[in-house]
C-alpha cells in the first residue's frame, strides 16, 4: 500500500455552500452587517409574485341574502316587502 492512499481530500467533504457561485470576502462596516446579511437571506427566499404562489382560499362564514319574492315595477319596491329591506344592505357584505 502506497503511504499517499490514506487522508487527503474527499469529494463530498467539506462545508456545503450557503450561496450559489463564488464568494468573495469583503470589508463591511459592523453597523452594516445584520442589514446585508438581512438581504441575503431574502434573495434565497422564493418569489411570492407569482401565479403559482397563489392558493385557493375557502370562505369560513356563510351569509344568505335574501331576495326579492315578488316581481315589481322597475324603481318603484314593493311596500310589503320593506321588512326584507332593512337587513338586506348588500354593501355591508362586500
């Protein structure tokens, strides 16, 4: 056995990198380091602008809204039904 064929280094060993690409090591101010490492980390994240980030959403409550019973004339609402006209305002459900 030849005294090379033990240690030395491994495909696959080593830290993974955090980001794609090369790096570089650069002088920032300390101020600045939370701020920039702030935006690093929401670079990796996902774009959620997109069309496939949107997910159907089902509605938790359930309103009935009552309609008219009778059919009347055009601008002119029927006196018997002003009982149904006072909680029938559709813009609150809106």
């Amino acid at each position: 056995m030849d005294e090379f064929q033990h240690g030395g280094a491994r495909e696959g060993a080593g830290r993974k990198p955090v980001h794609e690409g090369p790096t570089k090591v650069i002088r920032v101010p300390e101020a600045r380091v939370l701020e920039i490492r702030q935006y690093l980390d929401q670079i990796k994240k996902p774009a959620r602008n997109d069309v496939a980030s949107i997910t159907p959403v089902e509605a938790r409550t359930h309103y009935e809204i009552p309609v008219a019973l009778q059919k009347v004339a055009a601008g002119f609402p029927s006196p018997a039904l002003f009982p149904y006209c006072s909680f029938c305002q559709c813009a609150e459900f809106f």
